[in-house]
C-alpha cells in the first residue's frame, strides 16, 4: 500500500477532481479533510461513508482511505503533523493542550464527518479560508504564530464536535477500526498491545488476529504498531524538546538504550542523527 509522507510540519493542498487519481494510501502525518463542494464516497479503513458539501473529516497516521468521486468535488487537504500542539514550558498548563491531544488519539474515523451542525461547519470553512490565505504569506515573521492559533480553534471545534456527539454507529467488536482505535487509544502501554492481549480483547486466537488484521490493512499487527509508534516518535524528535529519556518513558519502553536500538533498527538511523537532520520543506 503507497505512503504518502510530508516532509515538513504543516501543508495545504486544495484541488478539484472529478476522478479520484490515488490508490488506496496511508500517510504519516495527521490530515484534516474539508470538502467544499460535490459529493461521492469516502472509503476509511475499510469502512464506507457518503460525502458531501460541508463535511470535515480527520485522519491521522497509518489510517488508510481513498474516495470515489460521484460529482466534480473541491477538496482541501491541511497536512500537519502531531508538532502543531507542540507543548513548552510556556504550553503545559494551557487547557487546549490536553484537549487536542485527546482529539488527535481518539479514533474518529467510524464516525464519517466529524461535523453535522451546519453553522459548525460554515465557522470551520471560515477558519479555512484565513488559513490559506495566510498560508501565501508563509515566508512573513507572524505566519507561525497565525498558522498555529488557526490551527488550534479548528482543532477545538472539531475536538468539541466530536466529543459532544453519541457515536454514530457502534463500532463492530471484531472489525479492524475496533482494532485501530484500540491500538491507538493505548499508544503509549505497550503492554495493552501485545498479540496476546489483543487476541483476548477481541475475542480471537493469537494466530488467528494477526491474520485477519494483516488480511484487512496489507501488514501484520506488530508491524504497524510500531510503524505507528516510529511516526509520532519522529514528529517528537523534529518538533518538540523533549529528551530523548523523555520521548523513551511517554512511549513505554524500559530505558533509553532500549528505545534507541528499536528507533535505529526501523529507520536506518539514531534518535539523535534523526533530530539534527536539515528540516526539508
């Protein structure tokens, strides 16, 4: 399955298609979905949802999804990675912080459009617009600093929008969006996450959830959960200044050494090398 990856902390693709020109994809980044005009079919980790004018839809690392376009349809693609929030010593108590966080581990995707109130939506589209708009200016000293509190009021409003609402349909026990939200739901226990538990929360044999996962998403459990993990680990590494002890205890493993022989094994490369590399845009 193709991997779209964005090489800086935030983009904006805004276009009009009337066939959908990509294959099924992940990406390693965080992506929120706007869709302006048409109508058509959103596809999101094996599950389907009718889309139209209006709908907002939030996506993050390794979902995987492509569309079906019935009408020409105007999308816009913001691009971000987990950075965007990033916390400092100044950000900690901020009450934003934990809000967004939670947004951006909650599993979204077996709701379709996150938003449903019309009003709701027309105020994030607005926000949009300023965005872009500000986006051409993105060489000017205060783009950041806008960017970064337009980012965080759509991130709110969707965060309210979604918490606030009952879920859309039960998510069915043994689908593989059951599995993904749980995997990340508990992203930072890795105890929670071993085959062996997974197959007794889900109610399979251990041999047996591996197959049926890898079956569903193109790889084995193992590998996209540490795909997965390796992902938010980078934007740490590039975006925030956490430790590297740091970075270690959040993500559960037993000490620093241990956390950077698995970081080098699955990227070529050291925590450290991998932090001071040239950001490209």
């Amino acid at each position: 399955m193709k991997r779209y990856i964005l090489h800086s902390s935030f983009s904006i693709y805004h276009f009009e298609a009337s066939t959908w020109g990509h294959s099924v994809h992940k990406h390693t980044y965080f992506e929120i979905i706007f869709i302006l005009k048409g109508r058509g079919i959103h596809q999101i980790n094996g599950n389907t949802y009718p889309y139209a004018e209006g709908d907002v839809f939030l996506l993050g690392p390794e979902d995987f999804h492509n569309f079906e376009i019935a009408e020409l349809t105007e999308f816009s693609f913001v691009r971000f990675n987990e950075s965007i929030h990033k916390e400092d010593s100044h950000d900690k108590d901020r009450p934003w912080q934990p809000v967004i966080r939670t947004l951006l581990h909650t599993s979204s995707q077996s709701r379709g459009s996150i938003v449903e109130n019309t009003f709701e939506k027309q105020k994030l589209h607005q926000l949009l617009s300023v965005l872009e708009a500000e986006s051409v200016e993105e060489q000017s000293p205060y783009f950041e600093m806008i960017r970064d509190s337009l980012m965080r009021s759509i991130l709110i409003i969707l965060a309210r929008n979604l918490f606030s609402q009952n879920p859309a349909k039960p998510l069915v026990k043994d689908s593989v969006e059951a599995i993904l939200q749980y995997i990340k739901q508990h992203i930072y226990q890795p105890t929670y996450l071993t085959i062996d538990h997974l197959a007794e929360t889900f109610h399979y044999a251990p041999a047996y959830i591996s197959l049926f996962f890898k079956k569903q998403t193109g790889e084995s459990l193992k590998q996209y959960i540490t795909k997965y993990k390796i992902k938010l680990i980078e934007a740490r590494l590039l975006y925030s200044q956490l430790s590297l002890k740091e970075i270690a205890d959040e993500f559960g493993y037993t000490d620093e050494s241990h956390f950077c022989k698995q970081f080098r094994k699955y990227t070529g490369t050291t925590p450290t090398s991998f932090r001071q590399r040239p950001l490209v845009k």
